[in-house]
C-alpha cells in the first residue's frame, strides 16, 4: 500500500519538476537578469567587488558561478533551470514544514499548490534573478524553526539562523524575514534565541568576507547605489512620482492579487481576527510573526516589483496549511467556497507563464535562441577582428558567446544610465564604466560593441545605447544585424 500512497505525490513532484522547467526555457528575458546573469559569469574567473562591480549581495552569484565553467555555451539554460529546481526545492520544504507543524497532508498540499501559483513564485522560478535562491534557504530556515520549537535543540536554532543569514546574503529584502523571527525567538525562546543570532552571523559571513576585500565597492553595489540609483534614473525620466509610497502599496496589493496570495492574506487575517482568543500552537505564531516580516520585505525596494513579494509567501503557505485544516470546522460548506476561490484566484497568476508556455510551442525559446545567437555573435567577432574584446549594456546576450565581455559593463545598464550621480574617479576606482568616463576605451578599444537592448520604454524613454552607438560610429565601427533582428553588433575595423 505504501508505494501506491506515495503514486500521487511523486507525480505531483515530477509534474511540478516539468512544469518549472519547460517555463523557464520559455519565459523571455527579464530586463533585470542582465546583472544577475553576469555576476555569476564574471564570478566564474574575478573576484567579485574587488574586480568588477555588483548591485546586489555576492551568494546568487557565487553559488551560479559554477555554471559558467561546466556549461559553457549554454551557461542561459543551465542558470534558468537551476533556478527552476530550486522553486522546486522550495515547494517540497513548505510542504514538509507544514507536515512537522501537524497541518494535514491535503492541507498542506493546496497550500503549496496556491503558492506555486502565485505570479511571484512562477516569474521568480522561471528568470535568472536572486529571488528564488534566498526564497529556498528562507524556506528552509522556517523548517528548522518549526522543528526548533518542537524539539527545542541549539542545533536547530542555529541551522535556522545560519540559513537565514544566508538569504540575506543573496537578497537583502530578507532581512525583515529574518528579523521577525529573532524578535518571535526572544520572546518565545528566549534562551535558544543567542543560538539563532549566531547561525544568522556564520551565514552572513560570506557577505562580510566579501565586503572586507573590497568595501567602497561593496558598499557602492549594495547599498549606495539601492539607495539613490533607481530614484535618479525614474527621475531622469520623469517619472519619480512612480516611485511615491502610495504607488509602491498599490503596486504591492497588484502583485499580490496576480494569484491567490492576497486572498489568502485576507482570509487569514480575518480568520486570526475571529479566532483572536484562542491561544495558538507556536508554529502558527511564528509563521504570523513572519507575515509580518514578509510583508515588510516586499515592501522595502524601490521601486516596487513583483518578486519583491517572495519573503512572504513561505510564512503565508504555512498559516494558509493551518487555516485550510480549522476551515474543516466552519459550517458546512464554507471550506470548499474558500478552496474554490483560491482556485479561481490562481488564474492570474498561471496566465503569464502559461502564454509563454503556449509562444514557445509556436516560436521556440526565446532563452535558447538568444544563446543561439550569442555565439552566432562570438564566431562573427572572432572571424572578422580575429580577437575577442567586446562591450555591452546587455551582458545576458553574449555570456553564451565565448567572447570577452569588458569588466566595467558587469552591471549591465544600471550604474552606467545613472554615470552623472559619481565622478570619474570613483567609477574607475570601483570598475565601473559611466559615460564620462566611456573615452578610457581608446585605451585599448574593443574589438566589438553590442548595443540595441537599452533603447528605452514607453514609461522610461531616456535610451543607454545611445551614447555606445555614437561611440562606435564616430571610430568608423561596422554594423552588423543580430539574427534577433533587435541587437546591432559593431565590429572594429580591421587593422590586418
């Protein structure tokens, strides 16, 4: 009987498995992944901060990094679909802490199932960012909290800090997460809470080791840049009264309605509210403790966007795992009203990933044709100019291409759309190219320049590629069409 049992949960696990896969193949890029993307290829031969620059904490980067060396040329797929086996990860550590927290099985497993669903869990499994990453460690420090609670072990307390930490350092919207639980500890647990603030240090310590080596980078990347970049590009554009706090909690309660997870916010709130006499196991206050973190989290960058959301969903499927079993209880047919619902709920949250799903059938991928194209790109440089230098705003499009890609242009457009905000000096200092300082090419000018991906939108209109194409031009550069019909490949002229 016990593998007849475990038929339906296997196939729901390799179904999930197919589903993340075939979705990150098909999704398009994300217009942020170009900094994710090279991060880790850059982290695969230089040392981050010291020798290039980074606009976020170093573990995506350094855990992707690997990547790089064991697939090269087709470094694009292997980064999606590792990123895609840990929203996988993710799932099944929600569903076993809900199982340890006494939530029942099916229970546990339309919990899951309704943050699968989600927007945010679908786009962050299905695009190279540093979401998912820290997502699945938080995940897993919140199992070895519950198990913690129950079993009381230093051991525990220390895991879940360590992997806490460890989220922070890929992703620094965790830290409320985390916070909330140290504030949960000290009350709750006062004497185990020491041991989660230490784990918390041993997992930060990557970053700090990091930091150590090259501070004025990293705290450039990590926090100087968080702090005044996107404010002075919106503005740049027009559009700083996007980035206002009422635009930001509209744009929040969008994301969370793109599927079931503002439902579900609002039923447990209701529900907590109902039952707010009633004493609670403590799982089920930890996990409010960490809605309140969550929420906090999703709420802190700017500007607002929607993986932001993702340090809240693993404590929503928790409380979601416990209301789901106390809904057995109201009157008769309120269960399934909410179940169907939360179903109905979902579909916004399926529909972007199932349309990219449905273009692929017709069109192919796009992840696997843009690494077509990136060494369609790398044979034309080699052939033509015999070297292999090249500059872009858009490092995702060439990582694939065996080609050289300039250091300074590691943070794709951001730091370089935004030059005017530091000096020369400092932008060479940290290994940043800014438009001041675009002339330090003539140095050793580049064999190539890819440009066509920074031509601004509806909303931000200002263009990043402009200055580069001037560049190329003015030195008498030869133009050549990307097969993508979007990218413009300048190639040097020849000196043989």
């Amino acid at each position: 009987m016990e593998p007849r049992g475990a038929t339906l949960p296997v196939a729901a696990t390799a179904a999930a498995l197919l589903w993340f896969g075939i979705a990150a193949l098909a999704t398009p890029f994300d217009h942020d992944e170009s900094q994710y993307i090279a991060g880790a290829w850059f982290s695969s031969h230089l040392l981050i901060y010291r020798d290039f620059l980074y606009l976020q904490p170093p573990l995506h980067a350094w855990l992707f990094a690997p990547l790089a060396v064991g697939f090269p040329g087709r470094m694009l797929v292997a980064m999606r679909l590792a990123t895609a086996a840990c929203a996988l990860i993710t799932l099944l550590l929600l569903h076993f802490a809900q199982r340890r927290a006494g939530i029942s099985r099916a229970s546990a497993a339309l919990a899951t199932a309704f943050i699968a669903a989600t927007a945010a869990f679908q786009f962050t499994a299905s695009v190279t960012r540093n979401d998912m990453l820290p997502t699945m460690l938080a995940t897993l420090a919140m199992l070895l909290s519950v198990i913690a609670l129950q079993a009381g072990g230093r051991r525990h307390w220390f895991g879940a800090g360590l992997f806490f930490g460890l989220a922070v350092a890929a992703k620094l919207n965790f830290i409320p997460l985390g916070a909330a639980v140290g504030g949960f500890a000290l009350l709750a647990r006062p004497r185990h809470a020491a041991w989660l603030a230490l784990g918390a240090l041993a997992g930060l310590a990557p970053m700090l080791v990091a930091c150590a080596l090259a501070p004025a980078a990293f705290f450039y990347g990590v926090v100087t840049f968080a702090a005044s970049g996107p404010f002075a590009w919106y503005a740049a554009n027009g559009a700083g009264d996007e980035l206002s706090w009422g635009e930001k909690f509209g744009d929040l309660a969008k994301y969370l309605w793109r599927g079931p997870a503002l439902l579900s916010l609002a039923a447990i709130i209701a529900h907590g509210w109902a039952s707010r006499g009633r004493a609670g196991p403590p799982e089920r206050r930890l996990a409010c403790w960490m809605i309140g973190g969550g929420l906090i989290g999703a709420a802190l960058p700017t500007p607002s966007q929607l993986q932001y959301v993702m340090p809240l969903l693993p404590p929503l499927g928790l409380a979601l795992g416990f209301m789901l079993d106390d809904a057995r209880a109201w009157p008769r047919r309120a269960r399934p009203v909410l179940i169907a619902s939360l179903c109905l709920s979902a579909v916004p949250g399926l529909l972007p990933a199932t349309r990219h799903v449905i273009a692929m059938a017709g069109h192919g991928s796009p992840i696997l044709a843009a690494s077509d194209h990136a060494r369609w790109a790398g044979a034309q440089v080699r052939r033509l100019t015999g070297d292999d230098e090249i500059v872009t705003l858009s490092p995702q499009q060439l990582v694939d291409s065996g080609l050289n890609i300039d250091r300074r242009f590691a943070p794709g457009p951001f730091v370089y759309r935004t030059g005017w905000t530091m000096e020369g000096a400092e932008a060479r200092r940290i290994h940043a190219m800014i438009p001041a300082t675009l002339a330090d090419l003539d140095r050793d000018p580049p064999e190539a320049i890819l440009v066509g991906y920074e031509m601004g939108t509806r909303k931000l209109p200002l263009r990043p590629d402009d200055s580069l194409i001037a560049y190329a031009k003015r030195r008498a550069y030869r133009m050549l069409a990307m097969p993508d019909g979007v990218g413009k490949l300048y190639i040097r002229p020849s000196r043989r």
